[in-house]
C-alpha cells in the first residue's frame, strides 16, 4: 500500500482545513435548516403533510386490476328493506348455506353475532357446525371501545378472527393487524389473516418465522412489523403484529353481489367455487365505513369505503404478497432519513452559496424539489418504498432561504464597505487598490490609475493577468493570496510594467479588512521606490568599487612586506627576518624552559660552480638548495638566507647537542647528493655550526657568534681533509 509522505499529509489538511473555512457557512446553515426540520419532525408537526403526499401517491399510482381471488356479499339498503335490520338468523343461515353450495374456499363473515336474532337461531347455529370453512368476527375490548363477542359454536372451533383496526389521527387507516398478544400472551389472528391462512392452505403455504428475525414468512412474503417511528409516523401506537397497508383502490377492486342477488340465484355458482367469500354490511346507513389513502379528493367530499371491504383489502394484501411476492411498504431506518433530510438542505445552501442570483437559486430549489417527489413517486409505484418527501423539501428550500438573506446582508453591507472604503481611499495620494478573496479589484483611487497608466474602467474589469507580463501578476497573485491565506500584514518589493512600458519597483503594504457581514476585502498601500533603488544600486556600486582597492592596497601592502623580508631569489627569511625569527624562539625557550638550535651552514663548492658554470647556475643551485632544507626539516624549523651561500636554521624545542647534529647530518647528507642544473650535474657540500641556547650562550648576538664561529671551525677541517 501507498503512504502519504508527511508534506502530503500536511497539504491534504491544510485543503482540508481550507474547505472547511470557505464553506462553514453552508455547513452551519445546512446544519441548522436539517435540524430545525428533524425537530419538527420528531415533533409530530409535519406528519399529516407527510401523510398527504403518502395518500397522493396511492390516488396517482396505476390502478390494480380487480382481485378475482375475493367476492364480497354486500348487505346494501335494499337488502336492509328486504330482510330488516338486524338480519335474523334464519336467512344468515340460508345465506351461508347457499354460498357453501357453490363451493368456495373459505367464506368470512363479517358480522357481528353475539347474541341470537331469532327466527332460526338453531338454523344459524347448525350452519356454524356445518360449515368447516366459515370464518367469524369478533371485536376485542380496548380501553376506547367495548369489544363484542363472537359466536360461541365458531369460538369453540377456533373459527374467529378479530376486526379491530387502527385510526390514524386524521381518521384514515393506512395500517393492518397480523396478531394481537392478550395479557396470557398467546396470540389472536386478525380476521383477514385467518381468512389468508385457510385460503393459503389449499396453497401449500403455511405461516413460519422469516430468517434470522421473528417476522412473519407467507410464501413469497416477508411481512416487516410496523414500528412507531416508521415512515412519517412519529411515535405511534405499535401494539400488536402491525403492517402497512397497501390497498387495491377504492372503487371496482372486488366483485361485489347483493345478499338478494345470491339468495335469489341470481349469483353463478362458478363466480364464488374456490374464492373467498366475505359476508358484510355495505348499507350508508349503517355507518360502517372508513377512510383511507384512497379517501382524499382535491375538489370532492373523501370518498369512504365499507368495513367489508376494508378487510377486503387487508385480505387482498396478505393473499397477493404470500403467492405472487406482491410489494408491501417499505421505509428507510430512520438515520436513513436523517442522512436524506441533511443532504438536501446542504444541497440547498450550497447552490444558493455557489448561484448568489435569487431567481437562479429559486428555479433551481423548485427542480430539485420537484426531482424529489418524482424520486419518491417512482421508488413508491416501482417497489413499495415510502420515502420521506415534505422534510427534504423544506430543508432544502429553508437553507436555500437562509443562504438567499445571508447574501442579501452580505451584499447589503458590501456596498456600504466599498462606498466607505472608497471615501477614504480617495483622499489619500499614495496609490491604493481594494480586492476581493477572488483578487478581483473593487475599489481604486485616481492615484492608482494614475500610477498604472490605465483607466479606471479597465483597472476594475481586467484581472492582473491582462494587464501586466505573467511573471508580474504572478507575484501578484502570490503575495495577494499569501495575506488571505495568513490573515497577517504583509509588505515586499515588486517590479511592474506600466501601460508605457516602463518599468517601477514599488513596495506593497498589504492588510485585510473585515466588514460587521464578515466581508474580506485585500487593501494594498503602493509606494514608488525606483529612485530609491538606483540610489542604493548606486551606493552599493561604490562601495565595491571601495572594497576592491582596499584589498589591492593590502594585497601591495603585503607584498611590500614580504620583499621586506624574505630573500628575493630563495623566498627564504631574509636576515632581518631571522633575527625576529631567533628573538621569538628565545622567548619561547624562556617562558617554557626549552632548548633551541642554531645551524648556520656555508656551501663548500659554491664559488666555482659561479666561476666555472655561471651566476645563472649558481642561483638555481641555491634555489634547490634552499628547496631541500625545507623538506628535510620539521615545520616549526625557520630556514633563512643571509646571503651569498650562507644559511641558518633555528631548530625550537631541540632535545640537546644530540638533536642538533642528528639534524645537522641529514642536512649534510641531503645536500650532499647531486643536482641537476640544466643539464650539469653538480655536487656540493656544506659546513655546519651548531650553537644551543642556553647551554652555549645566554644572548642572540652570542648565540649567533658561537654557531658563526663553529661553521669556521668545520669549513678550516673541510679545507685540511681536502
């Protein structure tokens, strides 16, 4: 894997920190808008919107065909008229008699039937004995409504389902019951569940626990339990085995035929074989009606729906999702739909920050409000998903708003900045500009355009780039940036070119300003400072020129010196530097109680290679020779010439008269080998006297008498051996 150096690492924070700082407005006003929006959620307050938008679609999704699996025995008025009210026993059991002649699957009755409504008790009763497939209704009790019971033969059977339904707050049901647990904690089927099961049987599809999750399983169907903050629900009442309803329709979804039209045979006995028959009231009068996502209308009174068919359609549900994997309504998790309510309102702030036109922002928010119902719409009628639709608008258009009233307050006080900063400016005779963080200029004085050498009207419509060489608006543009970047006051010398080509070394001060909006503006203070720098160029000119005689006058000076000193044919310390030479080396012998040497040596043979091969020759060979002592000698040995062919070394620290002459033999034997002189091979030797202070004198002059007079004595001894 890849590791970011830290350079990178530091760079990518500081874009990251960067980001943050340009934006934290839209953060802040995103964060505001969704938030204010999920509190009025949690609120309950946008729910019946919410709830609005949810039975829209139902009424604008493709109508269902009719369901042919279910048949409805409605009591309409005039059945009501025919048979009275309450329907007495004896033709309810004529009714389901002749209903189970034709064979359905399974018939449901919904009809309460508590107590006796004689004639023909004993009719209806041996009908519930005789009829294995019949399905009764019972109401349980809550704490708002007193329950009724069911029918005692069809109790006994385990032949009841329950017909309680759930009211939402706007009086629309929008959501089914599976189960209901009683206090002993076994649990009672709702009468459309029931119904599904006997019909489902026929099926080979029985009830069982989904995977990994105590949901019920029906065939294709996984029914997900109803929870009390699902979709735009805010914490609703989730008792019970609760699922989202998701009706046919309303009108023309079942076939539905009339209690008289069956008992008169009028009703084909091939229309009710192998369906579900449900038996109840569809008589106005009986008010047993209901509302749903279907109900609404836009320019016509709600529309309501029987209970029969309010079963009908729970029925249908459950039936159409166990067999065919029909869709039930879905919803997102609720941090889902916090994710969703907090990206729309940073989309809104954000484009209204990036459009700053109210009219473009405005459009823009009404698209995308109007992508979000169309996404919403599609993901309802293509799989059943309930997306929350009101809250991402709202937050979308709310921050949108707010980010429209912060610019309109920026641009509010940016004109009262600009106007302000441009009657000062003006009385100021130093060229002076104004920039935005877009390095745009916005506020300039006559000074400036003056200094420029271009209109006004062009300085505030032209970047740096059109109107001076690149290499300048670069250096413009960094420093610019350089002070937006530090928030710190900046100054430094630039060059420019002016409209006549001409070009000036100016010092920019540089320093921004903030307005009560939080407004930056750059303001840049130019001096002209090109006299001032030839004047300098000047100056410093001279001063080199100063600094190089001064090193010529020492460079003379220390020649001088050295002629002064040295011996101008061997570059060896003349006589004059050698008496300094032997004075400071006898002070160092005195102050650290040492021993020094003098050698004064004389060329034995010089005369005649002067008389016999020439002057010429002769200097080579005191160059050669004078080359050789040093190279045979320790580094803090002094080898002078004090003329003709006379030598002296001063050996300081010299252990002894041992020392000395160990010295003075290897200077023998050195020069005692021969020299090549253009072309002559000539051969030489030298006399040496040794003197050592303090054993053989106590002063310069003495010392230098006694090695003098010790050269003679072995040059005399030379002469003899020859």
């Amino acid at each position: 894997m890849f590791k970011l150096s830290g350079r990178h690492q530091n760079k990518n924070l500081e874009n990251v920190k960067r980001w943050l700082l340009e934006n934290s407005r839209v953060l802040l006003t995103a964060s505001t808008s969704a938030g204010m929006v999920i509190l009025l959620r949690s609120l309950g307050l946008l729910q019946p919107l919410e709830w609005g938008i949810y039975d829209l679609f139902f009424r604008l999704r493709p109508p269902e065909s009719l369901d042919p699996r279910i048949v409805i025995v409605g009591i309409n008025e005039k059945d009501l008229q025919e048979y009275r009210y309450p329907i007495n026993d004896r033709d309810l059991a004529k009714l389901l008699q002749k209903l189970q002649s034709f064979q359905p699957r399974v018939i449901g009755l919904d009809i309460y039937r508590d107590l006796p409504q004689e004639p023909g008790h004993k009719d209806l009763v041996a009908a519930f004995n005789n009829i294995p497939n019949l399905i009764g209704i019972e109401k349980l009790e809550t704490k708002q409504n007193l329950g009724v019971r069911p029918p005692v033969v069809l109790s006994e059977k385990n032949q009841v389902g329950f017909n309680n339904v759930i009211n939402d707050a706007d009086g629309k049901i929008r959501r089914g019951l599976l189960y209901i647990h009683n206090e002993s904690g076994k649990y009672r089927e709702s009468f459309a569940l029931k119904l599904a099961l006997v019909y489902l049987k026929s099926e080979e599809i029985e009830p069982k626990a989904a995977a990994n999750s105590d949901y019920l399983q029906l065939g294709k169907a996984i029914f997900h339990r109803f929870k009390r903050n699902d979709g735009a629900y805010i914490r609703a009442d989730d008792k019970g085995y609760q699922f989202l309803a998701n009706p046919r329709g309303i009108i023309d979804s079942f076939t539905v035929v009339s209690m008289r039209d069956v008992l008169s045979d009028k009703v084909s006995p091939n229309l009710i074989k192998d369906r579900v028959v449900m038996i109840g009231y569809t008589a106005i009068s009986l008010k047993d009606f209901h509302y749903n996502s279907y109900s609404s209308r836009l320019f016509t009174s709600p529309e309501q729906i029987s209970g029969v068919e309010m079963q009908a359609h729970f029925l249908s549900q459950i039936l159409s999702s166990a067999i065919y994997g029909r869709s039930d309504i879905k919803v997102w998790p609720e941090y889902i739909e916090w994710l969703w309510i907090i990206i729309f309102s940073w989309v809104g702030a954000s484009l209204s920050w990036q459009f700053r036109l109210p009219k473009k922002s405005i459009f823009t928010i009404v698209l995308i409000g109007s992508g979000i119902i169309g996404i919403s719409y599609i993901a309802f009628i293509w799989n059943g998903w309930w997306l929350p639709v009101i809250p991402p608008i709202i937050s979308l258009s709310g921050s949108a708003v707010m980010i429209m009233f912060y610019l309109a307050h920026l641009q509010e006080e940016w004109q009262r900045s600009t106007e302000f900063l441009q009657s000062v400016i003006n009385a100021i005779p130093d060229p002076i500009f104004v920039k935005d963080k877009h390095h745009r200029r916005i506020v300039l004085n006559q000074a400036y355009s003056k200094f420029m050498g271009h209109p006004l009207e062009d300085l505030l419509i032209k970047t740096d780039y059109e109107l001076f060489p690149q290499n300048e608006a670069d250096m413009f543009w960094q420093q610019d940036e350089l002070v937006f970047q530090t928030s710190q006051e900046q100054e430094n010398e630039e060059s420019f070119t002016n409209a006549k080509g001409v070009t000036h070394i100016i010092a920019t001060k540089r320093y921004l300003h903030q307005d009560a909006a939080g407004n930056l503006f750059l303001v840049g203070v130019i001096r002209d400072i090109t006299a001032r720098k030839k004047m300098e160029e000047q100056l410093k000119e001279t001063a080199a020129k100063l600094e190089l005689d001064n090193a010529n006058l020492k460079r003379l000076g220390d020649n001088l010196h050295h002629q002064a000193h040295h011996d101008p044919l061997t570059g060896l310390p003349n006589r004059k530097q050698f008496l300094e030479c032997l004075r400071q080396a006898i002070e160092w012998a005195d102050l650290n109680e040492q021993t020094v040497g003098l050698l004064f040596l004389d060329l034995n043979g010089f005369k005649a290679v002067n008389d016999t091969l020439g002057h010429t020759i002769g200097d080579l060979l005191l160059k050669q020779v004078a080359g050789r002592l040093n190279g045979c000698l320790r580094g803090s040995d002094t080898v002078s010439r004090l003329g003709g062919d006379e030598f002296t070394v001063i050996l300081p620290g010299i252990p002894g008269e041992l020392g000395a002459s160990r010295v003075a033999n290897k200077i023998r034997h050195t020069i005692d080998q021969p020299f090549e002189l253009e072309g002559h091979i000539v051969s030489v030797s030298t006399s040496i006297g040794i003197a050592l202070y303090p054993l053989n004198a106590q002063g310069i002059d003495t010392l230098i008498n006694h090695a003098d007079a010790a050269m003679y004595q072995e040059k005399k001894h030379h002469k003899k051996q020859r």
